[in-house]
C-alpha cells in the first residue's frame, strides 16, 4: 500500500483501517458553501463528530473555536498544522 502519511492531530498512520479524511469545519449541513476543510484522520473524525452535533446553527466563530479547542485538546498547535484557520 501506497504511503499517504500520518494524521496530524494523533500521528497515526493512515492505512486500510485508519483513512485519511477531510473535516469540513463549518458544518455543510449549516454551511452550504462551506470550504474551509482540514486533513484528519478517520477516527480523529468520528471523534470530533460525536463530541459536537452538527444540526446546531452556530456561527462561524463558534465552530472554528470548538475545532481549535478539539485539536488543542489533542495537545497539537492548530495554527501550525492548519495555517489556513488563520483566514477566518
């Protein structure tokens, strides 16, 4: 199998059972047009999905926050992972 690379908020190593994903973090449920997504792992996914329901109608702020807060959780920087939160 073809190396893709780690998560980078567990560093686990994406593979057969572990897929890379893409979180959109601005719900598209909420967000249509939405296009801010970060690269995750699929359980690092699933974790973020179970903590927060995605049928809450927050603003912006509020959903960039609970992703930094979840990845800083995790005891990663997000900012240096995922400069592009740094647009909004």
């Amino acid at each position: 199998m073809k190396d893709i690379g780690n998560c980078p908020i567990c560093g686990n190593i994406y593979g057969k059972h572990n897929h890379r994903t893409f979180h959109h973090v601005f719900p598209v449920n909420v967000y249509p047009n939405s296009t801010l997504r970060v690269e995750v792992c699929q359980k690092c996914h699933g974790e973020f999905n179970q903590l927060h329901e995605h049928t809450e109608k927050l603003d912006r702020p509020t959903w960039l926050k609970r992703w930094i807060l979840f990845v800083i959780s995790k005891k990663k920087q997000p900012y240096e992972l995922y400069p592009q939160l740094r647009d909004f």
